[in-house]
C-alpha cells in the first residue's frame, strides 16, 4: 500500500526532471508529455512498480485533465480562425471545417472496415480519435523551423486548431449521449453553450468597472480567484446537467480567451500553473496506470493497431492533398506528416472511451501508445521534408538612427530564445547585465513591448540593444550552450 504523498513524490520528480530530459538528452526532440508519461510508465506497475496511482493522486490528475481542456480553450486564437480569407479564397475557419470533414470521412471509412472486421465495436468514436492532431506538437515544430509566421504554417496551424476544436465537441458529445442513452441529452450542451455567451457578455460588460479595486493586490489575485471560481461553476453545471465536464472547463477557458489580452500576465499565470502544476500529475498519471499487459494480445489486436497508427496519417494526408493544392507535393506531404501527430486529445479520448465502456482497456492503452510514436515521428519527417525556413533578420540595423543614438560599441539585434528552460520565465528574473535593454519581443505575429511581469517562452525572438559581447552572451544562455 502506497501512501499519496509517497506516490506524489515520485510524481513531481518526474515532472521535474522530465523539461531537463527533454532538452539535454534528447535536443528536445521527445517533448516533456512524452518522457513524463514513459516514466510514469517505468516506476508504476507495468515498469518497476516503486510506486502507483493512489485515490488523492488519481483525484488531482481528474482535475488536470479538466484544467487541460481550459487551457485548450485558452489557448484559442479567435483571431486566427475568425479572419478573413482574400477575395478569392475561403476564409480560414471555412477551410479548416472543409480540412476535418475531409479528415473525419476517410477516418470513418477505416474505422468501419475495421468494424465489418469485427476488430473494434465502436467505428464512430474511433472515426473522432483518428481524425484529431496535437496542436501541443503542431506549434512547436512550426515555430522552431520558421514555417509559423508564413502562409504554408499558418494553414497548418488553422487547420490543426480546427481539428482539436471539433474533436473535443463530437467527443464530448457522444459521450453525453452514450452515458445517457438518450439522444436529447446531447442538447444539453446548448445549454452550456447560452451560459457560455451569458456569461461573457456579462464580464465583458464590467470587465472596465473596476469593482475590487480596492483589495485588487499581488496577495488578493482576484484574476486568478476569479478564473477558478469561473472553471468550476462550468464544471458544477455541466456535471448537473449530465454532459461532459471537458465541454465545460473548454468554454470556461474560451471565456477567459476571448476577455484577456493575449499573453497577459493573468493567462501567464494561469498556464504556469498548469504546466508547471496540473499536466505533469495528469501526464505521469497516465504512465503510472498505464497497463502494458492489456497489450499482450492476438495477432488481430495488433493487426488493428497497425491499421489505425496508419489511419492517422493517411487521413490528415489526404486533407492535405486535397486542401493545400497552392503549395508543393513536397510541403503538403510534411503537413499531413506534421497533422498526424497525436497526443493530448487522444489521450483524453481514449480515457473517456475507457470510463464510459466504448473502447476496451488494450485498445485504450493502445491509442496512447500510437499517440507517443506520432510524437516521436512527425516532427522529424516534417523537418526531413521541408527543413528550415529562411527568413530575411534585420540584425545590426541601425541605418534609421542617428549615428549618436547609441552609446559607444552597442549594436541593435535580435536574440532567439531557444532554450526550453526559459519558458514561463519573467523578465524580471532573467538578471540581465546592466548594459543590456529589451526593445520587444516577438512571438509569431505578434510584437509584445516587454515589462517586468513579462514572460519569455521558447521560440520568441527578442529585439534588444547593448554591447557586442553581452548579447553574445545572452545569445549563448537563450541557446542553451
């Protein structure tokens, strides 16, 4: 019998050691989630069983998993899906539904050959697992090789939002109507839905009313006390009503999306506290009751899991064929490459699939574990194909300025900020030498004036001025060297 603070200690070492993992030993080429969720693995019971999942630790990876799904709704750019497309092109959230419909029919047709197989007995549920993507690995892999801020990473990114988006809802949906066997039940998410508007029409009618000025204070952090109570009135109502809580936490965290500015010191907050709090408990909770025995199966278990692992990409392959046709062969092969990458969601799903009776145990874990290969897959296959995208820096520029604008041997430049450790890491903390000055930061489109509460993450591009050998410094720390 293992005591929870036993088994939660193994748990924040892991999620400890796993960010350090990922970046030294393999460049970062097995994200953190991955490496989390195999040592959980290791020192559960299907590995060296040091420890295992205990009520209170299973309790706090419930409530990361709601967490997840609120930072999935933060995490939405409306202004991405919602602008418009050029005059003769459809606009982008047009083309990223026609992009998951596409997905979603050639998935269904291999869900059900494998259903008339007799392999699996849920085809539908399947169909909305195959035809979902991890934005968590989209991102990143788009950002580090320099295909976000163009045309071609734009797509993809629209399209792998989109698919995250409407896989959560047909999942959220059908498990509604499953657990209550009645289909009207899957309306009660309208319900959730009219809060949803309600509510934000409410906070955005106050939003400039400063009611709590007053005790608003580093020790008060009403926007953070505020966000929560808002997550658990949506999980409350949407447990009471009988549908989903992820449909809940995910409107709960579009509200706060939709009302805070972008990289706001509040939303900073907010996915510290998730990522370096929640998701690892949720993420190594996975390995530890993940059951590598329910895999041992027949010839036609794995026979299934190939075609599925194959499904994956074939059908975002397809999408991208079909919906890409203004690029190369080359580049829309690497998206469907890029878009079959699962992680997250899946997990999640299969999770669900599990509790609700829909997906056996094997396949469960099954699911989880093609979602780790596409992880260590994708990303490669992507970089392999396309490489690097080159685009024009203006280091060194400083032709518009007077000529005694500067002091003495300082230069105006730009610093990439590779190095995962620095991640959710203020300005203020960074101890920078005293003859250095942050211009902006740049992170995809967006130019973000930096502050002391501002928070660096991984891939930003950081304007700044000073002397020659402290940003050569500074180069070196963000690069990790």
């Amino acid at each position: 019998m293992y005591s929870t603070y036993y088994s939660l200690l193994f748990v924040t070492v892991i999620a400890f050691f796993s960010p350090w993992a990922s970046y030294r030993l393999t460049r970062g080429f097995v994200p953190a989630i991955v490496i989390e969720i195999l040592l959980g693995i290791v020192v559960g019971p299907s590995g060296f069983h040091l420890t295992q999942s205990t009520h209170y630790v299973n309790f706090l990876s419930d409530l990361a998993f709601s967490y997840l799904m609120f930072l999935s709704g933060l995490e939405i750019d409306f202004d991405l899906i919602l602008q418009r497309g050029n005059r003769n092109e459809r606009a982008p959230w047009l083309k990223g539904i026609l992009f998951f419909i596409t997905a979603m029919v050639v998935s269904g047709m291999i869900a059900y050959t494998l259903y008339g197989l007799h392999l699996v007995q849920h085809p539908l549920f399947l169909t909305f697992i195959l035809s979902t993507t991890s934005i968590g690995i989209v991102t990143p892999a788009l950002k580090e090789k320099g295909w976000l801020l163009v045309a071609f990473g734009q797509e993809i990114l629209v399209y792998a939002l989109l698919a995250d988006i409407m896989t959560l809802i047909f999942v959220a949906a059908y498990t509604t109507w499953h657990t209550s066997g009645n289909a009207a039940s899957v309306l009660l998410v309208l319900v959730l839905l009219f809060v949803f508007v309600a509510v934000y029409r409410i906070l955005k009618a106050v939003k400039g009313i400063r009611l709590f000025g007053a005790v608003e204070n580093a020790t008060s952090e009403l926007g953070l006390r505020g966000s929560f109570a808002l997550i658990l009135i949506f999980l409350a109502l949407a447990q009471l009503l009988g549908t989903q809580v992820v449909v809940g936490a995910f409107l709960a965290g579009a509200i706060i999306s939709l009302l805070s500015e972008k990289h706001s010191e509040l939303t900073q907050k907010l996915n510290s506290i998730g990522y370096g709090f929640f998701l690892p408990i949720f993420f190594v909770n996975v390995g530890l009751t993940f059951n590598l025995s329910s895999l041992i199966g027949n010839m036609y278990f794995w026979i299934s899991l190939g075609v599925i692992f194959i499904g994956m990409y074939v059908n975002k392959m397809v999408s991208t064929l079909w919906w890409m046709k203004g690029f190369s062969t080359k580049e829309r092969v690497a998206a469907g490459f890029l878009l079959g990458s699962q992680l997250s969601l899946t997990i999640v799903a299969s999770k669900l699939g599990q509790q609700i009776g829909v997906i056996p145990a094997g396949l469960a874990n099954g699911l989880i574990l093609l979602a780790i290969i596409t992880c260590l897959i994708s990303p490669g296959v992507f970089t392999r194909l396309v490489g690097m995208q080159t685009r024009v820096k203006t280091r060194h520029n400083t032709k518009s300025l007077p000529s005694d604008f500067l002091p003495e041997g300082w230069i105006i430049d730009e610093v990439d900020v590779l190095s995962p450790r620095f991640s959710h890491t203020p300005m203020r903390r960074l101890l920078l030498p005293q003859d250095i000055l942050f211009i902006s930061i740049e992170r995809g489109e967006e130019k973000i004036i930096p502050r002391g509460h501002t928070v660096l993450e991984q891939f930003d591009v950081v304007h700044l001025m000073g002397s020659t050998n402290s940003i050569e410094r500074l180069r070196a720390r963000f690069s990790g060297r």
